[in-house]
C-alpha cells in the first residue's frame, strides 16, 4: 500500500531567539498542496522570496545548514527539517522574518511539538520515496577520517559512530529505523552538543550568540555542565541531523551509515544522489 503525501492541517505561529545571531525571530509554518514540497521564504524582505529545500540551494553548511543565495539566506534549517522528515510532512511552507529559524530547546522537539499540535492532514497523491538501489558514500581523508555511505535497504535505518578523545563524552554510537514513533521517543529532544573552549571562539566569529547553557550539551574539561536528556544524546543529535539533511531530497529509503560526519559530508551526501538519480541510479515510488 502507497503512502500518500502529508501537510498540517492548520497555520502554526511560533517566536523565539535564533541561535547564532542571538535576534528575536517570527516563524509561521503554512499547509501546502500535494507535490510543494518543503519551502522556505523570508517575509521581511521585499516580495518574500521562496527558496526550495533541495541540494542545489544549499548556501553554506559552517555549522548548520543554511539555504539561499549571496543576497539572502536562512540558516540552521535542520532541527525543522529532522522534525519534517520523522514525522512525514511533506509539503509546508515555511515562513520566517530573518536569517534564521528559532533555535527552540537546541533540538527538534520545539518544532516536533508545534507540527504535532497543528496536526498532520493526508493528501491525494502518494510520497514519491527516493530508493537506494547501490552504494553511494563520501569520504574526508583528513586523520581522523570521516565517511558517511548510503546503502540499501527496507523502511529507513540511519546508524552513526560518535568517537572523541574527551573522558566525558567518549566514544558513542547509536543506530534505529526511523518512524514517526521511534522519531519521537529517542531522537527529537536529543540536543547538538557544545564545547566550552568553543564557545568564545564561536562568538567572536559572530556565531552561537543565541541559547544558554541549556539549549546545548555543554561539555567542560572534566564532564558535562547540564543535565543529559539521554545518556548517548550527542549521538543521537548526530543521527537528527542527518535525517535533517537528508530531507533535501525529500523521503528516502535505504541505511545511512556515519562516523564523524557533518553537515559538510550530508550536503555531499545529498549531492551525489541526487546525481544517482538523475542518471537513472535510483528509483522512486
């Protein structure tokens, strides 16, 4: 049986402070047509220009992922899109009056929350499901190396190897097949982690001005300064931006396999198979 394409049923208004640039940011998340797709458009500037979340549009990916062009963007698109991507949403509309989506709690549940209030409506027109149908990876060779491969598969299982030096975090790997409920239960409140020797680095680039200390796992020299929602959540948030990324191409089926991968590797990820798909190497439902 096919599954069909989702939107909300209703409107969705939400406020709340970016993460990097630190402003306060209106974001409203509008139901769409069957076959939209997920867009993004900025309603403070002139004529709210619309940009569609695909891998050609991708404008950056230093830490987060952002969509646009040189004259504008809006980044840190990927807590949304993990949200959008377990829980089925299809097509939406996503409109904010800035650079950059609400930072929320530092995961996905604010907009998982938000999504499940307006509800999910079905639509008349079944989900086109990109297949992985061969191997397809990228790689870093830089030492420690990192890869990211995609695989075939039934359903969708995204597995991801978390490996640090540091005696808090240690090495952390985890691994499920994603559905709206396992989306839920263990990745949507998992949190992006935050070293504390960064985070001066990080402002004086003129990034993370937003959050506090909760909105992130914070890890000092000698351990964790917040409390963990899971005992493995940074690798956890590994595999919710993944699912982010991923969702550039719209829903996908096969096994993502990651270790020490990043929004950089997700964006080339994204890239070749979507390469695959346009030479045919893939199929569609």
């Amino acid at each position: 049986m096919k599954k069909m394409q989702q939107t909300i049923k209703e409107e969705v208004f939400a406020r709340g402070q970016a993460l990097h640039s630190g402003k306060t940011v209106e974001m409203r998340l509008l139901p769409q047509p069957v076959n939209t797709g997920i867009r993004f458009s900025r309603s403070d500037l002139p004529d709210k220009p619309v940009v569609e979340a695909k891998p050609e549009n991708v404008f950056d990916t230093v830490k987060s992922m952002s969509l646009g062009n040189s004259k504008w963007h809006i980044q840190t698109i990927e807590h949304l899109m993990a949200a959008l991507h377990g829980l089925g949403v299809d097509n939406l509309l996503v409109e904010v009056n800035g650079e950059e989506l609400p930072l929320g709690d530092g995961s996905a549940w604010f907009f998982t929350e938000l999504i499940l209030k307006a509800g999910l409506v079905s639509q008349e027109a079944p989900r086109r499901i990109i297949k992985i149908t061969k191997p397809i990876w990228v790689e870093d060779r830089k030492e420690p190396r990192s890869y990211l491969l995609a695989l075939p598969g039934e359903g969708l299982r995204v597995s991801y190897c978390f490996t640090s030096d540091h005696q808090a975090t240690g090495d952390q790997f985890c691994q499920y097949v994603i559905t709206p409920e396992t989306f839920q239960q263990h990745l949507a409140r998992a949190r992006t982690i935050a070293f504390e020797n960064e985070l001066a680095f990080l402002r004086e680039q003129g990034l993370a001005l937003g959050g506090s200390i909760e909105e992130a796992v914070v890890v000092g020299e000698t351990g964790y300064l917040n409390e963990l929602r899971y005992p493995n959540e940074i690798v956890r948030h590994k595999v919710l931006d993944i699912l982010g990324d991923l969702y550039l191409l719209g829903p996908v089926e096969g096994q993502i396999i990651g270790v020490r991968s990043g929004h950089k590797m997700d964006y080339e990820l994204t890239l070749k198979i979507k390469r695959a798909m346009e030479g045919g190497n893939y199929s569609g439902d």
